[in-house]
C-alpha cells in the first residue's frame, strides 16, 4: 500500500487522493516538518497524534496507525517539492490549509522554532498552493490555541 501511494504520488499528473490516502499525505507532511531539524521528539510526535486523532476521530491504536504509515511514506517520499505539489494536486484546497495549521501546530509544539522548520514553513505552504497570508492566519490560529491548551 505504502508503495502504491508513492507511486500514485510521484506520477506525472496524480489523480484525486481518497480520503485514507489523503489522511495519510497530509499526515507524512507533518512527519517531514518535525523531522526536519533532526530531532524528531515526543512533543512533536504527541502534537501529531494530538491533530490527526481529532481532525479525523481517531482512537489511540487509529492515531499510531496513521502515524506509523505516514512516518513510512515520509521516509521513501521524494525531495519536499515533489512531494507537496502531488498532495496540492491531489488533495482539495480546504485540506490543504487545515494542514498548514497542524503544521504550524506541530511546529510550536515544542517551544523552539528552528532554522529548519522555519525554512519547511516558508516553502510548504506555497507548494501546497497556500498564500503566505493563509499560512500567517494559520500560524496565529495555532499559537492561539497551543496557548488556549486546546491542541
């Protein structure tokens, strides 16, 4: 299954993703932006479990699962440019800026905003065809609510 989605991913013109592939794309991206500064850590790791047990009514054993797959997909995925323009084209926009905001989520989750993950930030969103304002607003909706304790 893994291969087959990369496979789909990496084509020249991918189709639409169904939804459980879709769960698993976006989820592979927030594995790539937490890994991103080589320190993959249990804050990061507990955040994403955090946004995709809500965004998709996951159980615990439902989240590990996601997680275990996406961490699986992000390990094999090509370079980040590819790899975000064939979830923007495969994925319908209002997913795609629901994830900018788990991304910025992840990313505060433990305090420090590295060099790495400020420059994943930077490209992501637009690969993911966002507006840098988009991505502004769901930066500040996510501090908003790591400050509020809701995520």
């Amino acid at each position: 299954m893994i291969q087959a989605l990369l496979t789909r991913l990496t084509q020249p013109d991918p189709a639409p993703l169904d939804d459980d592939d879709a769960r698993v794309a976006l989820t592979a991206i927030l594995v790539r932006l937490a890994r991103s500064d080589n320190t993959y850590g249990s804050g990061e790791i507990a955040q994403i479990k955090r946004v995709i047990s809500r965004r998709y009514g996951l159980s615990p054993d439902g989240a590990d699962a996601l997680l275990h797959e996406a961490e699986q997909i992000e390990a094999g995925a090509p370079d980040t440019v590819r790899f975000t323009n064939a979830v923007k084209n495969g994925v319908p926009l209002d997913q795609r800026l629901a994830v900018i905001e788990a991304a910025w989520s992840v990313v505060l989750a433990d305090g420090v905003r590295t060099s790495e993950e400020d420059a994943l930030m930077r490209m992501i969103p637009r690969f993911l065809g966002i507006t840098d304002r988009d991505s502004n607003e769901a930066r500040l909706r996510a501090t908003k609510a790591l400050d509020d304790g809701a995520t």
